[in-house]
C-alpha cells in the first residue's frame, strides 16, 4: 500500500478526510489526493458484494415474484443462475437469500464441492434457517421436533454403510434434543431429504413464511446427491410446502441436472446471468464513485468498457485500478492508459493465474490447445487434432479441468472456458 502511495504526485487538496489512525507521513500523502484510495469503493473478489448491483434489476423482479407465491403456496419454479466465472453469480444468489431474510424467511447456504456428500451442508444449512424462525415460533415443541428430525438425518450419514461415513466433513449439531426415529433417516438420501423438506417447510407454513435453501457451485454436488436433490424438489413442489431450493452455477448444470432428472426443467427457472450491458457497467462504475464525487469522463468510460468487456469482475478490477491511479476527478482515458497493464496483470495473477495454477502439465496442454483455435466452443476433436493425439487420449485431461471448474461442456462434443478471457490470457502467456 505504502509503496503505491508514494509512487504518486502530489495534488492539491480538494476534499480532505481525516483518519486518525493513519501514520503521519501516509496521511499527508492521501490527504493529497483527490481521488482517495482510501475511499475507493470497487470490490474484485469473489462473493464480494459490489458497491453497485447493476443490470440484475430482472432477476431481482423474478425472485421477488417467487418469494411471494411460495409463501402463498401457489405452484412456483424456483430459480437457478447459470453463468461464466466472475460475472456475480454468488453476489446475486446472497442478494436473493437478503431478499428471502427480509421476508422474515429462514435460509441457509451450502456451497457445493466435488466428491463431497451435501447431507452434512444441508442439514447444517436447515438448522440455521430453523434457528432463524425459532425465536418468533410460539410452539417449542414443534421445533424440537423438527430438531430431533434434523439430528437424525444429519447422523444417519454416518450409519456403518451410509454413505456420509468415510467423508471427512464434520459436523457437530450442536442440538440438545434426542434425534428422532424413522424419520428422514433411512440413509437413502432421496427418501430423507424429502422428508427433511417436507417437515422444514411446515414449520415455516406455521409462521406463514418459507425456507430458502442456496446452493453456490451447484454443478459440482455428486450425481447420486444431485438426483436425489431434484426428486426432493419435486416431491415438495407437489405438496406446496413453501421451501425452495436456489442454486447458482456454471453454464452446464442446467444440462447435469436434466441429466440426473428429466423433469428437472419444470422444476427450476434457469437465468442466465451475463456480461453488463454498456449502460449497466456504466453505472457499475459512476454510481459508486458519484456517491465519492468523483466521476469519469466519457473516453474513460469507453476505454474501461473496452477493456473489461462488461464481465462485473473486470468491471470492479480495472475500476478499482483506475482510482488508485487518478490524480483527480474526472478519472480520464489517460488514468485507464496507466491503470490498464497494472489492472491486467493483477487479473493476471489473481484471476487467471490461481486458476491455471490448479491444472496439471497435461490439462495445461489441452487448455492451451483449446485457446489456440480461438475463444468459441470448440470440438474436442479439434483440439485432439491440435494436439496430433486420439480423442480418447484426452478424456482424462478434459474430464479434470471439467471438474475443477476451468472448462465445461457448451453442447455434446463442445468444450468452452468457464473463465472469461481465459484463452487471450493464455495466447498471452509464453509457451
Ligand atoms: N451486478 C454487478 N454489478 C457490478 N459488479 C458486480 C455485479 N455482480 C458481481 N459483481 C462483482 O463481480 C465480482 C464477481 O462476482 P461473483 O463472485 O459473485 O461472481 P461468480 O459468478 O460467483 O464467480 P465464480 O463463478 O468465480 O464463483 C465481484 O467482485 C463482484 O463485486
Ligand atoms: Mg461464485
């Protein structure tokens, strides 16, 4: 931080802010400043909430449309988002679970990851919303029920046999009350998620509220939990119990639940969440830096627009560059000019690199081959023939970087970079 500091010129003072906390010397420099780093609002990271949600203004619609008939127990899909790394697929999915929060819903929040059963995470997420409803519950007993229930389900995982026993995540319910018997905890997962749903939901029907379950990394829940998921889904969404499951995901799970469950396209709305338009990253930008005063010339805003080409992540990461590098406001093309290879060599290590980092030397090979012949889906068997290897060589290349969330299958026979820019990185990099 020091460093960047004192790296910049001096200005006259224009707005000052005073920070007790600061040493001498750093707060002279920032009081020198216009634009303030301290104040710069942008935010890449992931699940960062960002100082402006913009351009989700339709699916914010959408969710409240949901909220409101599952609460009345009319028959509503719920939502799953789909969409490439980085353009604020948890951002939106923890915005809907604050929408369901102020609702006075229940919610609790799982995020999936491979090879790793979902029993622990949802019966830990569900005791959360429980918890959340408890207070207001004017029948104790129904939420010891409910608990004993939970309790149940949660240990029938690690039943000699169960399929939760050999996993290592733990979980201590910390739940006073005995588990219940011949509950939810038969140890097929289908039939206990069903049941743990269906008692879930009727503690909330009792407060005339609901339950929202959110699922993050969706694509990456195994397929046995996956099935067993969406029959729950269904099962409920025939009873009217007001719970609801909301996943957020990479482009294919539509494809992997439908894959797992057929009628899984009349259960969940998908959304496909995307780049921001021009005018939303705009306002992803001005919003947050007039609540500063500081604003952006139109040749700034274009330059920025070129360059992050819409994606949120990009949008917060050369706006965040920007900032730090303007001597005043309006930020100019010129700040972009200087802001741009700091912006993209920070994306190059933090975004793209930890990502290319997690490959094995052949999984790099087959990416690099994929950015070769250019940033549409492309065959497998093109990039088998970039490689002068069989197809079937590469399965197991191509079945690893699927599974670490690098790459997805767009269509049969297709693969595509789950990560924006993935393959203009890549060109990018010595070989
Ligand atoms: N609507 C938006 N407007 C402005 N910035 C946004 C918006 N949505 C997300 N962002 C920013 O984009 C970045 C990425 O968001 P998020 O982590 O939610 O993406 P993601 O789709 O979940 O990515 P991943 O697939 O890697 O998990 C964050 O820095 C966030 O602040
Ligand atoms: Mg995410």
């Amino acid at each position: 931080m020091t460093l960047v500091l004192e790296a910049r010129r001096p200005r006259a003072t224009r707005r000052t802010t005073f920070y007790p906390n600061l040493r001498p010397q750093l707060y002279q420099l920032i009081q020198s400043e216009s634009v303030d780093p301290v104040r710069n609002p942008y935010a890449p990271g992931a699940g960062q909430r960002p100082p402006e949600l913009a351009g989700r203004d339709r699916e914010l619609q959408q969710f409240e449309v949901v909220l409101e008939r599952v609460a009345r127990g009319r028959p509503e899909r719920s939502m799953i988002l789909t969409g490439l790394r980085g353009v604020g697929k948890t951002v939106l999915l923890n915005t809907f679970r604050s929408m369901a929060i102020q609702r006075l819903w229940g919610t609790g929040k799982i995020e999936a990851r491979p090879e790793q059963s979902i029993r622990r995470p949802v019966a830990a997420a569900l005791h959360m919303a429980v918890r959340e409803l408890a207070p207001r519950h004017r029948a104790p007993d129904r939420i010891e029920g409910f608990l004993g229930v939970l309790k149940a389900f949660a240990q029938a995982g690690e039943e000699p046999g169960g399929k939760g026993r050999s996993r290592v995540h733990r979980w201590q319910p910390g739940i006073d009350v005995p588990a219940a018997r011949g509950r939810a905890d038969s140890g097929d997962l289908e039939i206990d998620l069903t049941e743990l749903f269906v008692d879930a939901a009727s503690v909330a029907t009792d407060l005339g509220v609901g339950i929202g379950l959110f699922v993050d990394e969706m694509q990456d829940i195994p397929a046995d939990d996956v099935s067993a998921l969406c029959a729950a889904c269904h099962e409920l969404s025939q009873s009217g119990g007001p719970l609801i499951v909301v996943g957020a995901g990479l482009p294919h799970l539509p494809a992997v639940l439908s894959a797992s469950k057929s009628y899984s396209e009349r259960l969940f709305r998908y959304a496909r969440i995307d780049r921001l338009d021009r005018g939303s990253a705009d306002q992803a930008l001005l919003a947050p830096a007039e609540r500063e005063e500081v604003t952006f010339t139109q040749d700034a805003l274009d330059a920025l627009y070129e360059a992050a080409d819409g994606y949120p992540y990009f949008v917060q990461a050369y706006g965040k560059v920007a900032w730090d590098v303007a001597p005043g406001s309006p930020i100019t093309a010129d700040d972009i000019k200087v802001a741009a290879p700091e912006a993209e060599s920070e994306l190059a290590v933090g975004f793209f690199g930890s990502r290319y980092e997690r490959a094995t030397p052949a999984e790099r090979d087959y990416m690099r081959a994929m950015a070769a012949l250019g940033d549409e889906p492309v065959p497998t068997s093109a990039v088998a023939d970039e490689l002068g290897r069989k197809p079937s060589s590469l399965s197991p290349a191509r079945d690893g970087l699927i599974k670490k969330g690098l790459i997805y299958s767009a269509e049969r026979g297709l693969v595509a970079f789950t990560v924006p820019h993935f393959g203009k990185f890549l060109r990018a990099q010595p070989t």
